[in-house]
C-alpha cells in the first residue's frame, strides 16, 4: 500500500511522462534552431526562417490545444469558444507591439497608431494607457482573458449550465467579441486589426535570431506549461476533475464544491490559452477580429480530438500533426482541405475515439511497470 | 465481525491523528436526541406532490428504514435532505441549530451528512484507491487539494476501509470494471471513509447476492449507534433483518412509524403497501 501512495504523489507522473516529451521537444527546437543559425543555406540541413516561424506558429496552437485539453478532455466542458482567449492574448501583444512602432508608422505620428490617425483620432483611448510597457501588457494578457473566463464561467458554473447548452454559450462569447472586435470604434484596428510591427523589447522582429528566440520561447512556455498542467492533473485536484467529469452529483455529495472547481480550471485553462495568442503575434506579424472566428475554435477541438483527450501530449501532437498537415495540403488543394479536415474528425470519432495517442497507450510508450495504477485502468478498459 | 472491530479503531486513531487538528468539527447540537428534523416537507414538481407535509424525526444513533411504495416520496425526501432538492414549504434541521435547507450539497456534505444513491454512482474512471481517496473527510478546498499529499494515516484508513468492503484485492481496478454489487460496496465505502455522522442510504443491496446482502445488513447494523444511518430499501427481507423502527412513506407523507411487526400489523399499511403482499 506505500507503493500506491508514491503513485499518488503528483511528482510520480512528472517522472514518468515529462522527460520523453521535453527530450523531443527540446531536441526538435534546438536542432532547428541551430540549424537555421549555424548551417549554411545551401546544406541540406538549413532550416529556413519560414520553417522556423512556421514551426513557432505550431507550438502556440499545440499551448491553445493544450488549453482545451485541459478543460474538455479532463473535465468534460468541451468549449467552443478558447479562441477568443487566444486572440485577447494576441491583442494584448499586439497592442504593445503597436506601440513598439512609435513614429515609424506611415503617418509618423509618435504617439497614436496608424489605424487611429487614419480615424481621425485625437488621443490615444484610455484602455491603450500602459501598453508601451511590456510589463503591462503581460499583465493584461493574463488579467483581461482570466478575469473574462472567470466572470463567464463563474455564471455559467454556479447556474449549472453544462453539456451542449455550455458549447453553444461558449461559441456565443467568441462570435460576440469577434462582431465587436470588427467595429473601429472598438479602438482596435477594426477588421485590418495590428499589423506592420517593428520590434519587441527593441530587438527587431525581421531578423533571423529574433525569430528563433521567439521559437524557443514558444518551446519554453509549452514544456512549462506541459508539467505544470501534468502536475495539476496528477494532483488529487486532478482527480477531482476527472470525477467531476464523470459523476458530478457524486463529487458534490461528498463535498467538494464542484462550481469553484470549474470556475478554477477554466480560468487557468484560458491563460494558457491568451499566453499561446501572445506568443503568436509576434511571430506571425499580425492579429486581426478573424481570430476570434467561430470556426478557429471548433478547428482547436479536432485538433484535440484527433490527437486523443485527456493525455495532455495527445492535445499537443493532435495540433501539430494537423496543422502540418494543413500547411502541406492548403499547398496542393487549398480548397479541398476542411473537406479533409471533416474526414479526419469523422473518422477519429469513429475508429479512434481515443484518439491517435489511444493507439499508442499501454504499449511500450508509458511503460506501466511499478504502476498498478496504469494496470488497472488497463484492466477496466479490457472488461469493458 | 474483526473487521469491523478494525475499521473502528482505525477510524478512532484517524480521527485523532489527522483531522481533529486540521479540521474544526462542525458544532452539532443533539441535547434532545434528535439529529435530524423533517416538518410540515412539501415538495411539488409541475402539480404532482412528491412530499406532502411530513414530519419525520431522527434520533441520534439510530438505525431507521424508510419503505413505501414506488414514487411515495423516499428518494425526494433524501434530495431535499442532501440539498439537491429545494421543497416549497418546510423544516429540515441537523441536530437544533443547523438549518439545512439553503446549503449547498456540498456545504450539506461537509456537516457529516453522507448519501449513497439508489442507483451506485462511483468515479468510473479512476481507481477503487481513488475513490475511496477522494470521499475521504478532509479539507475539499481548491488549495488543499491541489497540494493534498496522503498521510501514513490516512493511507491505514482506506485500507481498512478496504478491508471492510472486500474490495482490498481490487484497489487498482477501476471503479467502473467492478461488479454492480461491488458498486455498491465501494459507494458504501466511499460514505463510510468520510465518516459521517448521518448516512442516508438509498437501496443499498439492489444487486447483490444473498451473500453480499446479509453481509451488508451486518455493517449496518454494527455502524448505528456510532453513526446515524437512514436506509431507504424494496427488499423487505432485508429490513426485516436490519430494522429496530421502521417508517412508512405513502403519497408523500408518513403512513406508520414503529417497528417492522407493529407496521406489518397496521391495517393501514397492509391496505397501502404490505398487503400487495398478501
């Protein structure tokens, strides 16, 4: 029985899954990294600054994967809306970005964006206040999403709102922030939304070794965000999540308050998500209302689902195995690619509803030696 | 009966140990012996009264029944009880301050009140261990749980907890791969480890073998007097052999109350419900 309560201490599955993820995550970044700097362009080892950024743009929608994993694949709220937290988070960066710009916008005016000369603007909005400090953006990426999150689910929460009539909220609140985001009066660059950036933190963000440091910053923050979400998970909070997932009247009635627990998960779940926006502006040069589309929010759910919920690395390889696949066929049959997008999550849900991960767990991947508790989730599979 | 001898030692040196310094008791006060109190409890959905101002009183340390037949109030009664429920009119007191009615299920449950579901209701994805761990009576606050490491005490608790069950054997089996008699026992188990102090118990050995049950009617008969226990049962067998007063529910009220020979004799009950039987 001492063997159980290792097992049961958060840092056992730190232990046991962490090391395999981070060494494939660092050994990939790294070795592109070095790779773009170090090699010549004409080797066959370059790797270009395109991949690069490319590649950066997949480790923030692996973060915003990550995100929904933890919110729908843990404890069942399957939201339909995390872009809009990711797109927030995009905006915030954006915004110091903008002011980053200074007068070297077309209309050089030193204080006021293009967007808003072009409005004929006389002064900066009070909400644009404190933005050309990087400090203060960051605190807004992490206060307008999560105080966002929080007030929402709070009421939906406490209502006990859940199920398709929680989906459907979810969407709701994402397709009303995108119509608003598209109105300049908004004061944020209406549909053209912030673009034409110069710089971060006075490194400009054309050169080659910004953009790597932006990738591995990218890297950096999903590795932290991995554990830190595995220990979460692997705490007896974590437990209470999957039971609320699964009997919430049983949680309730042996007293745990399940509402606050939700409340709690869904705001973490969507700082992750405004961290994963934040750290694709900069990369991708622009954010714009589109972001908060409906559809980019169900396209993170396939994403997820394909990959396998409620592992945490199956969120994060379903992200990058679709995304890659999207770069590769928008190349060749642009048009054809959500009808192959539709396929591939008809098919996941058919054949695989646990996901590609599904095919891999129990296997040789997560040995289950010394981990009865591994064993008898795969003893309940078999009799099932 | 060893085990049972056990699992109350354990629960003592538990008690003792962990919670009484971490946790504050709640202040229950039963200076005229009764736990719980049901008045003038009406409950009605779209027109139909499921509760029709009953009165029910509950001593502490007892061991009581609660027969009636399908939709004559049983499992309504345990939801306005628990908190799930809210009634239109009517008293329900936890000893003679605390007023139940307006706490949450979970507030409700934290004041020692356990409830096992007529139909067995366990985490079916995690571990009979995992289980058993998170019923356990401890701080359920998000803090606590997010940094809760189990302590050598707590862990000699769910395994005696284990051991009474009989499920020992099979704590790293998921919950849902168990039989339902099984379930049963670990949803048993799950009010037992938080130690309560009223345990509301609907249909507990629905499903069982002849073997489970009588094994079922030992533990809870060994558990009144320490605890309250409340059981809401079909199998009048099983009463039979379980029950010191028995309480009959008809369309919402109390039919009868006393013990299982008195009500067997009552004409009233015998028209409503035994006589069925006859």
């Amino acid at each position: 029985m001492n063997a159980i309560r290792n097992q049961f201490s958060s840092l056992h599955d730190l232990r046991e899954k962490a090391p395999l993820f981070l060494a494939l995550l660092f050994g990939i970044t790294i070795f592109a990294s070095a790779c773009n700097l170090w090699v010549p362009e004409d080797s066959i080892f370059y790797v270009s600054t395109y991949t690069i950024t490319l590649l950066g743009k997949y480790l923030c929608y692996a973060l915003l994967a990550l995100a929904v994993d933890v919110v729908w694949g843990y404890c069942g709220i399957l939201s339909l809306g995390h872009g809009a937290f990711f797109a927030l988070g995009g905006y915030t960066m954006g915004m110091y970005l903008m002011r980053q710009i200074g007068d070297r916008g077309v209309y050089g005016d030193p204080i006021l964006p293009d967007f808003m000369v072009f409005l004929n603007w006389q002064e900066l909005p009070w909400f644009w206040y404190g933005f050309d400090h990087f400090w203060v953006a960051m605190l807004a990426m992490i206060l307008v999403p999560g105080l966002l999150a929080f007030v929402f689910g709070w009421l939906a929460f406490r209502s006990r709102v859940a199920g398709v009539y929680l989906s459907i909220m979810t969407q709701a609140l994402t397709y009303a922030l995108m119509l608003s985001f598209f109105r300049n009066e908004m004061g944020f660059g209406g549909n053209n939304g912030l673009t034409d950036f110069k710089d971060i933190l006075g490194f400009s963000l054309q050169s080659d070794s910004v953009r790597v440091v932006l990738f591995l910053c990218s890297a950096l923050v999903l590795a932290l965000a991995y554990c830190c979400s595995l220990l979460i998970m692997s705490s007896r909070f974590g437990r209470v999540i999957v039971g609320i997932r699964d009997a919430e009247d049983r949680a309730r009635f042996i007293g745990f308050k399940t509402e606050n627990y939700k409340v709690w998960l869904f705001v973490y779940s969507a700082v992750l998500a405004a961290i994963a926006g934040a750290l694709y502006v900069p990369q991708v040069g622009i954010i714009n209302p589109g972001e908060f589309s409906p559809l980019n929010s169900i396209e993170v759910v396939v994403w997820v689902a394909v990959g396998g919920r409620g592992t945490l690395y199956g969120a994060i390889a379903g992200a990058l195995l679709v995304n890659y696949a999207k770069t590769r066929f928008t190349a060749v049959f642009p048009e054809a690619w959500l009808f192959a997008l539709g396929a591939l999550f008809v098919s996941v849900t058919i054949f695989l509803p646990k996901g590609l991960m599904g095919l891999f767990k129990g296997r040789k991947l997560f040995s289950s030696e010394g981990l009865p508790w591994l064993k008898g989730r795969r003893k309940g599979e078999e009799t099932q | 009966m060893i085990a049972l001898d056990n699992v109350r030692q354990a629960a003592q040196r538990y008690r003792e140990r962990s919670f009484s310094a971490i946790q504050k008791e709640p202040n229950i006060d039963i200076s005229h012996q009764v736990l719980l109190y049901v008045e003038g409890l009406s409950v009605s959905f779209d027109g139909f009264k499921a509760l029709n101002d009953l009165n029910l009183y509950i001593n502490d340390g007892e061991l009581r029944c609660l027969i009636g037949a399908n939709g004559a109030g049983k499992t309504t009664l345990m939801d306005v009880i628990t908190g799930k429920t809210r009634p239109d009119s009517g008293d329900v007191y936890f000893g003679q301050t605390i007023d139940l009615l307006g706490k949450t299920e979970a507030e409700i449950a934290q004041l020692g009140i356990g409830r096992k579901f007529q139909k067995p209701t366990v985490f079916e994805e995690q571990s009979v261990f995992a289980n058993l761990e998170l019923a356990m009576k401890v701080n359920k606050g998000i803090t606590s749980t997010l940094f809760a490491r189990l302590s050598p005490s707590e862990l000699d608790w769910i395994s005696q907890v284990l051991d009474t069950i009989g499920l020992k054997s099979h704590y790293t089996m998921m919950a849902g791969a168990l039989s339902h008699g099984q379930k049963q026992w670990l949803e048993i188990g799950m009010l037992l480890i938080a130690d309560p102090r009223l345990m509301l118990v609907d249909e507990p050995v629905a499903g069982m073998t002849a073997q489970e049950t009588e094994r079922t009617a030992e533990l809870l008969t060994s558990l009144a007097g320490e605890r309250t226990v409340v059981v809401v049962e079909h199998d009048m067998e099983f009463v039979r052999s379980i029950a010191k007063t028995v309480t009959v529910l008809h369309q919402g009220s109390v039919l009868a109350e006393g013990s299982m020979s008195d009500v067997q004799n009552n004409p009233a009950v015998i028209e409503v419900y035994l006589g069925e039987e006859h």
